[in-house]
C-alpha cells in the first residue's frame, strides 16, 4: 500500500499530511489533479457499461449479472482477509 500512495503521492494525485492526532500516521487526500483523474476513470466506466448492456438482450444481461455476482461471491468467500 505504501508503494501505491507514493506512486499516486508522485504523480500529485494525492497529498499527504502528518496527522495531527497520531505522530506515524499521514493523512490522505485527492489532490485537485486526482479528483479529476477519478473523475474521468467514471466516466470511462460508465461509457464501457453501457457500451456492453447494448451488446446483450435485457434477458441475456440479467442473466450475465447473476452469473458475474454469483463467481464475485466465490471469489471474495475464497480470498483470505488480513488483519
């Protein structure tokens, strides 16, 4: 995790701030610059949503979200939580 806020940190998607309550911790935030960047990355998603709903009968992607839910839910039963 601290490899991925240091690349974002870099790249001026986010800032980093001494906590004022806990001495280790750095608080994070979107930088203006970030915020747009996620911005964009939804937008790209929705547009790719409903690119592929357009490619599918409303029965076939009733059928395909079921099916996506049901191989998330073995996924996430089958990858170990750390804590």
């Amino acid at each position: 995790m601290a490899t991925v806020l240091t690349g974002l940190h870099k790249k001026d998607l986010i800032s980093r701030t001494p906590s004022p309550a806990h001495a280790k911790v750095l608080l994070t935030s979107l930088t203006d610059q970030g915020r747009t960047v996620l911005d964009d990355a939804y937008r790209e998603v929705i547009v790719l949503e409903r690119a592929l709903a357009k490619a599918f009968e409303p029965e076939e992607l009733t059928a395909l979200c079921a099916l996506l839910e049901r191989a998330t839910s073995v996924l996430t039963r089958q990858t170990p939580r750390r804590q």
